[in-house]
C-alpha cells in the first residue's frame, strides 16, 4: 500500500512537471499558431514607395511600420525590392541597383562617369512636388505618410504626383478603415498568421479570389507572436467591387517582424479606385512581396525580388571544407618538412 | 631534400598576379579565406631568417593586424544592413546607428582580402631578388625600372637600417624611453634609408642599365610580344562587351606597351635565372587560375558578393576554388630560394 501511494505520489510528480513544462510551450504555440488578427490595434504607420526604371515601368510600394519612423533603406527592404546599396562609411549607403537595373555594389555609380549620366536619384515626396534627397537612403528617416521616390534618370525624374493614400490604394491598403471592416473580419483556418494586419485593411474596392488563403499558407512566414485571435468569423467579408476602370493586380502585404515584409496574399484583378499612376493605359502586377509594379502599354511581368538565400548548401560547405582542408594539410607538410630541414 | 632552388622571378610575378586576382576583385568571404590559407602556407614555405624575408614579414603581420582592427571601425561607421545586433543612440556623430552583421561580414572581408595581398606580397619579395626583376623589364621601362627599385627596395633597406640604427644607439647608452628620444632614432633611420635606396638606383644607372642596344633576339621576341598583344586586346573585348571601360582600356593599353616598348633591348650582361620545370609548373598553374578567375568575373557572378542589403550565405564553386588552390604550388617546389 505504502509502495503503491510511493508510485502514485511518484506519477502525479511527474506528471505535474509535464504540466509544467507543457504549460509554457503551449502559451508559445497558442501566441506563434493563432491567426494574427490585431485589428483593434491602433493604427499602423505607413510609407510610400515609387520607384521608376529607366524603360518607364513604375513600382508602388506601401509599407506599414510600429516604430515612429524607419529608415529609407529600411523601406526599400521592407518593400522586398531586389536592390544593391554600397557603404560609403559616414555618407551612409548609396544604392547601386534597384530590380537588377543599376550597378553592382564594388562599382556603384558605374553608369554615371560618361554622358548621359545615368544613376538611381533619390526624391522624397513633398506637398506638391519631389525633392532631391542628398543624403544617402540610410540617413533619411520617414515618418507616417511620407514617400520616398527612385528614379533611373539623366534629368527629370519623371514621378508621377501621387499621394500616400493613392499609393496605399495601389497596393492594397486602406490607410482609413472603417470600423464594419474591421468587424467582418474572417481569417480562415489557412490563413495564417502574418497576414491579419494586411487582411484588415483591405481596401473596400477590391474583390478578393480564394487564392488569398493558399498563397497565404504558402509564403507566409512571421516570426514574431502575433495576437491570437480566439474564435474567428469562419468566413470573410470581402468588399463588393465597383465598376472597374482599370486591369490592376493588387498585393496585399503585412509586416511580421521589424525587419522584413513578408507577403501574404494574392488577388486576382481588382478594380483600382482612382489612383493616379502616370500611364493612361495601366497594367499593374503584383511583385509578390508587396510591390506593385506598373508598365505603361504592355502586361507587366513581374519584377518579384527573392530573399537571398540564408541557408548554406551543405554541398557548397562540404566542398569549401574539403578545399581548406587541403590548404591547411598543405600548410602542415610544409612546416614538417622545413623543420626537418633546419634541424 | 632537393637541392637549393631558384625559381624563375616572372613564374614568381604570375603567381603573385593570380593570388592577388581574388582580394583585389571580390569580397567573396570564402574565395578570400582560402586565398589567405594558400599564401600562408607559400609564405611559411620560404625559409626563415633570410634578410630581405623578415622585413616584409613583419610588414605583413602589422599591416594585418590593422586590417583586423579596421573590421571595428567598419561595424562602428557602416549602419547598413538588414541584420542588427546592437544599436547606438542615433546622438552619438558616426557611430551612432544600428550596429549591423552585414557591416561585420564586411568588414571580415577586407580584412581578409587586404591581409592576402599583404602575405601575398610579403612572399613575392622574399621570394624574388629584385633587381633581377628589374633587369627582365624592357630598356623604356627604364624610368620606371629605376622608380621601382627605389620603391621596392626602401621598405626592406629601412626595416633593416632601423635595427641597425637601434643596436647602434643602445650600445652607446641611448635610451628609448620617451618620444622626444625617438628623434635620436628616426632622423637617421629615414636618412640612411633614402640613402640606400639612391645609391641603390645610381648604382643601376651606372651599370647601363636603360641603354640600348638591338640584339639578335629581337626578331624572335618581336613575334612574341605580337602574340601577346594580340592575346591581351582579344582579352580586353569581353570586358569592354561587359561594360568594364577602365579595366578593358588598362589591358588594351599593356597590349599597346607590348608592342610598341621593348623594341631596344638593354646590354646588360648579367646573368639571368633560367625557365626550369618548377618555375614553368608555377607559371602555368597561375595562368590557368587568372584565365578560370577572369572567365568567372567575365561569364557571372560567381566572385562577386555583398553582404548589403541583405545578409546572405556565399555560394562556392569548386572550379574556382581549385583555381586557388592550384597556387599552393610554389610551397612544394620553393624550398629555398638561392640567394
């Protein structure tokens, strides 16, 4: 009997400290599984992009950010463009290439040393016009509703004059959610969690396809711990489109973590509202990482940046291995044999 | 153990050529650690304690340790990047900012790349007497003939004055202590090297060296230096297809040199190490690495890397790797280097 109360003691110890154990990995699960709906946040603040290539296509980007202000460098990578900068030690960075137009980083201005000189401008959106930056993109700091813009040019810079609002529109973000928005909210069982701040502000114009919950599960990747939502609605309410007057491609984006956007959701042709792109014949497409790109006349393809790849190859590093190995063993005879020689 | 060696000082130049290739053009982390493991091992290939080594040597160990210290510098002034590990207040005047990964991959790089040049170096000069160098150079290179030996020879001579200068001073009773005694050091110390290397060039000049004089050889090297110029401008097409003006006009302007100088020969008559089977293997492993080195800058991108915007892992390819590795070859032939 004694022995009998020894192993039940024994059992309910044990598995009080699986409880215990369990407990705080379950909290980690519940907070990184859940769908991140956070739409009784506050509002996000959010920055606007316009880049132009030198054959006139045209990328908008909206970027939403927690912090005060990000960096112009920061918004150029949060918008998951392709692009190249070069240290110039104080000066800050300077930016080489922008989608694989440009310079490469040890020859950063290579197209500028003849005429016509062609590198990336920097402008920065003001009231009614754009302003040359002339500091580097890591020195300047946007705040809410500023516009950064790129151009691949000798002379004019060739922006369009777009406001954030147009932009946030573009793109696929409502810069002024209603609140029955917010409500009718439903992020599927798919829909995975990085994408709740983009699903709460989509903008009411456009229509969205049920590719958004695969493209969702696809790609998304958050590696902060959004908030769980308990119990959400089973089904989205997606706004009714309006008579469509352009053929646009909208890429809905949200931010997971500080440094990086990832995108989390595709809709199929959607009807622009009325933003002001330059060309009268639009096409947009979606540059998958929260770009939009624009090309006057012609379909677009898309100009989808890819994350560099962080993972090593175990055969690159295997083989790179091996080569060092070689090294350091030639290394080692050498100095075998020459101190056979001196002695 | 083979008897003493001396390798041909052009087999010497184009090894020098073809380590230095990667440093100078790339800052592929993992190409610039194995350049530096293949220096090493030629560099500690030469034997110690020879005169004209040493000096170069701790030429290279300080000019190293500074490339290491810089990487700080470069983590504390570039605020670049997409992975911070730490930030200063943004108050603080240029080094205030996130402190980046990317910024210290960077600066890894360099530092890298800057220590193989300077091993690389270091082995070049202990490894090759100069002034036979020099004497291999085309009589209207003699201006530059004369400018080089100075410059090469005044880094050693100095080094070597210096200890001189300083054994000198403390058997005399002259303590180091203070900076106001270092006077006492560095006057002479920059006087005796210039000294050196003067005499060194008048010494150059007053053996005819530069005069002219057309030998019998001239037809025959006349083809070659055709052939070569000829190699270098069809090199110099691709860089310029490629949209790399500066390089394509610098090559295009050694193929002009080629042709053009080197038509008077000098009457030197000192005797000159011989092409042998070691020297011709070195030269040959360098030329094949500087074609696969210049064919990867030319075709791709396979050397170049940027640690900015994004922090990302190098690729390798083994076909350039082993192109580096080609360059270990004077550590198995250099033994030891007749003086």
């Amino acid at each position: 009997m004694l022995v009998s109360s020894r192993r039940v003691h024994h059992r309910s110890t044990v598995a009080a400290g699986i409880a215990a154990a369990l407990i705080p990995l379950l909290l980690l699960l519940a907070s990184t599984a859940g769908p991140a709906v956070n739409a009784q946040g506050p509002p996000r603040n959010g920055a606007g992009l316009v880049v132009r290539h030198g054959d006139g296509t045209f990328v908008y980007a909206y970027v939403e950010f927690d912090s005060e202000t990000i960096s112009g460098e920061e918004l150029l990578l949060r918008a998951g463009l392709d692009f190249v900068v070069a240290p110039f030690g104080g000066l800050g960075a300077g930016v080489c290439a922008i989608n694989g137009e440009g310079c490469p980083a040890d020859d950063c201005y290579c197209q500028s040393y003849s005429s016509p000189a062609y590198y990336w401008n920097y402008y920065s959106r003001t009231a009614d016009s754009w302003a040359v930056q002339l500091r580097g993109p890591s020195g300047r700091q946007l705040a809410d509703g500023d516009i950064d813009g790129w151009s691949w040019t000798t002379g004019d810079h060739g922006l369009p004059p777009v406001t954030i609002d147009e932009i946030a529109t573009l793109t696929g973000f409502n810069r002024n959610p209603e609140p029955t928005a917010t409500a009718t909210l439903a992020p599927t069982a798919t829909f995975t969690p990085a994408t709740a701040t983009a699903t709460a502000t989509i903008p009411p114009l456009a229509t969205n396809t049920p590719i958004l919950a695969s493209t969702a599960t696809a790609t998304a990747v958050p590696t902060t711990a959004p908030l769980p939502s308990p119990t959400p609605p089973a089904t989205a309410t997606q706004p009714v489109a309006t008579t469509p007057s352009a053929s646009a491609t909208s890429t809905t984006v949200a931010t997971a973590t500080a440094t990086n956007i990832v995108p989390t959701s595709t809709s199929t042709p959607s009807p622009a509202p009325s933003p002001s792109p330059p060309a009268p014949t639009l096409a947009a497409t979606s540059t998958g990482s929260g770009a939009v790109i624009v090309r006057p006349g012609e379909t677009p393809e898309a100009l989808a940046s890819e994350d560099g790849d962080n993972t090593p190859s175990g055969s690159e590093l295997a083989i790179f291995g091996g080569f060092a190995a070689i090294a350091v063993a030639a290394g080692m005879f050498v100095v075998v044999k020459r101190r056979r020689v001196e002695s | 153990m083979s008897p003493p060696q001396q390798l041909h000082p052009v087999a010497w130049l184009l090894w020098f050529l073809a380590v230095g290739a990667v440093p100078l053009t790339s800052r592929q982390p993992l190409y610039l650690l194995l350049t530096l493991l293949v220096v090493i091992v030629v560099h500690l290939a030469l034997p110690a304690g020879e005169e004209r080594g040493n000096p170069w040597r701790l030429f290279a160990y300080v000019g190293s340790t500074v490339a290491v210290l810089s990487i700080g510098f470069n983590v504390l002034t570039v605020h670049t990047g997409d992975r911070a590990f730490a930030e200063l207040p943004d108050s603080w005047p240029i080094i205030g900012g996130p402190l980046t990964y990317n910024a210290l991959v960077y600066g890894v790089a360099s530092a890298l790349a800057i220590s193989s040049l300077l091993f690389a170096a270091a082995t070049f000069n202990a490894a090759v007497r100069h002034m036979e160098l020099i004497r291999r150079l085309p009589s209207s290179f003699q201006q530059f003939g004369v400018a080089g030996a100075i410059a090469l020879s005044y880094v050693p001579h100095t080094m070597q004055a210096g200890r001189d200068i300083y054994d000198a001073q403390r058997a005399r009773g002259h303590q180091m202590r203070s900076v106001g005694a270092a006077r006492a050091f560095l006057v002479p110390l920059l006087g005796n090297g210039l000294e050196r290397a003067i005499t060194t060039s008048e010494a150059l000049e007053t053996r005819g060296y530069g005069s002219t004089d057309l030998g019998s050889r001239q037809k025959g090297l006349g083809r070659w230096r055709f052939a070569l110029a000829l190699l270098l401008l069809v090199t110099a097409l691709p860089l310029l297809a490629t949209g790399r003006i500066a390089a394509a006009l610098f090559v295009a302007l050694v193929a002009v040199a080629a042709l053009t100088v080197g038509r008077r020969q000098s009457k030197q008559r000192v005797q000159l190490t011989g092409w042998d089977r070691p020297s011709l293997a070195i030269a040959t492993a360098a030329i094949a690495a500087l074609g696969v080195i210049l064919a990867a800058i030319v075709a791709g991108q396979s050397l170049s890397y940027s640690p900015f915007p994004r922090l990302v892992w190098p690729g390798f390819n083994p076909i350039i790797g082993a192109a580096i590795l080609l360059q270990l070859a004077p550590a198995f032939v250099a033994h030891r280097v007749d003086r």
